[in-house]
C-alpha cells in the first residue's frame, strides 16, 4: 500500500490527499477517504480524454466497462500494474487446477469470449475499451503458453451476430480432440451454448469429420455432452449468490464432470481464487491492499485482523483506485495464522438483482423509473423466469422503452445479447400495489417499520400479489 502511494504522490488525486505524507496505515485512514465510483468520474473523463498523471503515473492500457450502481455504464481504468495484480490471483488458481485434477493438463481448455459484434471502440484520446476474451488478464507469457491450449480461437469474437458467435464457438468446441477444462462465468451460458448445439446439430454435424457424425447427432439429441466431450474434467463457472439456482441444469448436462465454483472476481479487481477440495476460495492477498468493514458493527480492519463473519469489501489498486468499496458482501468462512482466509460471495450491497449477472441496482432502476414515468407514479421490476417485469400504475411506458433503457446497463445489455434473458415487458397494474408490496413482505416476516420503498425486487411472483390490468 506504501509503495503504491508513493507512486502515485504526484498524481492529482495523491496531491489532493496528501499522499507523499503518508507513512503508515493509521495516515493512510486519516488521509484518504473511503470512495464509490462517482468519486472518480470526473477524473476518468479527463484520463479518456488523455491527460496523464490523474489518478495513476502509470499509462492508461484500456478501460474496461462494467455496470454503475445509478447510471448505466463504469469505464475502469487498466494499468500494468492492475493487470500484474490479477495475474497474482489467476496463477496461483490455474497451478492448482492443473496439478490437482487428474488429466486436466491432458488435454484443451475453454475461456469464454465476448463476442464484438458492435464493433470495437475507442475513448477521444484512441484508449481501447473492453478486453476481448479472458485471455486478456492473464499477461503476455501465460497468454502464449496457454493459447496452444485453448479450444477456441480469439476469431470467434468477431461473429457476424450472436447466433454466428454460437455457432463458431460450438463449432471448435465440438471438433476439439480433447476438450478437459471449460471456464466460463455465468453458468446460464453454458446451458444455452448446449441448447444451441442441440437446436443447430444438423448443421454443425456437417463440420465433424463424416466418421463422427451420427454419434454426435445420437448424443445432441439426447442432450448427453458427456458423450460429445468424453474427457472433459472440470468446469469453472459462478456458483454463488444467485448463480447457485442455475448450477443443476449444468450438473444434468455434464453428469461426472466436476464444477468448480469461481473465486470473487470484479471487474475492478482480483479478490479471491478457488482450491480444490475446499469450500469458498482464498482470498488473493497479494493482489491488491484489502480493507473489509464489519456489517455488524460498521468496524473496518486490514486482512490479517479478519474473523468469522460478514464484511464489505474495501480495496486499494494499481489501477487507480483507492479505498474504493466495490459494493460486494463476503462472508469470512475460515481464518488461519500464515495463509489466507477462506471467504465466500453472499450478495451485493444495497437492493440488487443478478440472475445471469446483469447486476441491476435500485439506484439504476429508480433513474430509469423517474426518467420514463412521471414522478411518484409506483414502479417495481421484478424478474420473472428468465425476463424482468416492470409492475407499474403508469399506461405510458412500452416493453421497448423499457427494455432499451435497462440495455443502458452494460451487463443487462450483454445478458441480452447472449440470450440469457428474454426482453422485459411492462405489467400496468389497477387499486393499490404499494399496499399490496407491504403486506407480502409483512407476510413474508418483515416488520412493516423495516420495509422500505424500491423500484427493484429480487423477489418474482408479484403478479399474484398486483392487480394486472393488461401486459404489454
């Protein structure tokens, strides 16, 4: 943490707090204030814009997106040092992965891709936005070693259209010889890639070597992927939080196949890997300067000061960011005396919803709600199957408006686009939804003194609560 101040004392945030004073972690507090993103913005634009040494001596690499608690999109700043901090998390995961689980190292690997079917961009000052596969974080030298391994080539991403992506990328997967690790990030993404195997056979079947084809087409129809990748060991992929409703469908595709929950990973920062055989993962205290407030107490302690019980994470990067509160809950599972603690995702901060990684806040739905809908008209969205729902008084607003102003959300907008969620509609409801939102959650054991206002429910089934009055 020292170090990193002392790098970054020049810049114009280490000017404004003082940083070349700082000598210890007690100044580091005093001096520094606890941060969000809307603390940065400003600084962010001007280093798109290309002015150099804002929030980091270092040269800005690209600016990655992910999604903003009130508006639509962060643009998250990636420096070497940044990119440095996430390789000490991935490496250490990927050696356990491959010296532990028997035939891994075998074989070829899978690393998710997104597809850049809008085309690539740049920021004012020609800053590329948006890593292009996973590949991207593990650096240069890992990157060459691990490219002989991978399963599907980076051409993949620059697919016509989704469908086009899907096909390509099942394509190479289906030709691999021996396909022993898949690694992707939300679990609903594996099973549409299998829907789409299943729904595509015919033509895929086309790309197999005529000898393999009837087995191929036997075992697609069946939905049997453990027939169609014979060797394949283990598959990473979110499990946590609300990803566990979606790991069963995956465990019935892949029968034998060991799932291996991912570690706690943001966009802005490495936080935790996985170790096989141990529940939770390790927290990657070599990444970056971690800090984690107590929710019980409100208490903010350094890592070696952790206990057993539930924080938000504080944390300090190369990339520019300091003591930002990234907005995720942990829980401290396990503590020891010389190794990292074992921690466990358990939710985001605040009133969220993030069935397929979306990560949809009130704060965002609220500014949608009050942009569309004329003031204090009741709101609520609500996910329902595999679509969201907004539950509204008001007759003015259309599935498309909706719809398009939640694709401002950046993970909404890519869940889309890979066809993990349906588009939303709009439910016009009669009589008094706001009493009708009180007394289930009353029923539902909240005091009604506890029960607050929101325009965001993790909750579905509000359809048999409302009065609907038509569907759009």
């Amino acid at each position: 943490m020292l170090n990193l101040l002392k790098k970054n004392k020049a810049t114009v945030y280490g000017r404004k707090y003082s940083f070349e004073k700082i000598k210890s972690y007690e100044d580091f507090v005093q001096n520094v204030p606890l941060t969000t993103y809307e603390d940065y913005e400003s600084y962010i634009s001007e280093m798109a814009h290309g002015k150099i040494n804002v929030l980091t001596t270092e040269k800005v690499k690209l600016f990655e997106l992910t999604s903003g608690s009130s508006g639509g999109k962060k643009m998250i700043p990636y420096t070497k040092s940044l990119k440095n901090e996430f390789q000490c998390g991935i490496k250490p995961w990927l050696y356990n992965i491959y010296t532990n689980i028997k035939g891994v190292s075998d074989g070829k690997s899978y690393w998710s891709i997104t597809p850049v079917t809008a085309g690539k961009n740049f920021t004012e000052a020609g800053i590329s936005v948006g890593f292009e596969e996973d590949s991207e974080y593990f650096g240069f030298i890992v990157q060459k070693l691990m490219r002989k391994l991978f399963a599907v080539d980076g051409s993949v991403k620059f697919s016509d259209d989704i469908q086009d992506f899907y096909f390509k990328t099942a394509s190479q997967l289906i030709n691999c010889d021996k396909l022993t690790l898949i690694s992707v990030w939300n679990p609903t993404f594996l099973t549409i890639l299998c829907e789409h195997i299943h729904n595509s056979a015919d033509k895929l079947a086309l790309t197999l070597p005529e000898k393999f084809r009837s087995d191929f087409l036997e075992a697609a129809a069946k939905n049997q992927f453990n027939k169609i990748f014979p060797h394949l060991k283990v598959i990473s992929c979110w499990a946590d939080g609300s990803a566990a409703d979606y790991i069963e469908p995956v465990r019935k595709l892949f029968p034998g196949v060991k799932i291996q929950p991912k570690g706690l990973l943001a966009t802005e920062c490495f936080i935790s890997f996985p170790l096989c055989n141990e529940i939770g993962s390790r927290l990657s205290i070599y990444s970056h300067f971690f800090e984690f407030r107590k929710l019980s107490d409100g208490n903010i302690v350094t890592a070696d000061r952790l206990e057993k019980g539930e924080y938000e994470i504080i944390v300090t990067t190369g990339g520019g960011f300091y003591r930002y509160c990234i907005g995720d809950i942990i829980e401290v599972l396990e503590v020891f005396p010389n190794t990292p603690p074992l921690i466990r995702f358990k939710r985001r901060n605040g009133i969220s919803c993030d069935l397929f990684g979306e990560k949809l806040t009130d704060d965002f739905v609220r500014s949608i709600c009050n942009f569309l809908v004329a003031e204090n008209t009741f709101c609520l969205l609500a996910p329902e199957e595999n679509r969201y729902c907004l539950y509204t008084l008001s007759d003015e607003i259309t599935a498309d408006m909706l719809d398009d102003a939640l694709c401002e959300n950046y993970h909404y907008n890519y869940c889309r686009q890979l066809g993990q969620l349906a588009k939303a509609k709009v439910a016009v409801v009669c009589g008094n939804p706001a009493d009708a939102y009180i007394k289930r959650l009353s029923a539902e054991g909240m005091r009604i003194g506890d029960i607050k206002p929101a325009f965001l429910s993790s909750k579905s089934g509000w359809d048999r609560h409302f009065e609907i009055e038509r569907i759009k």
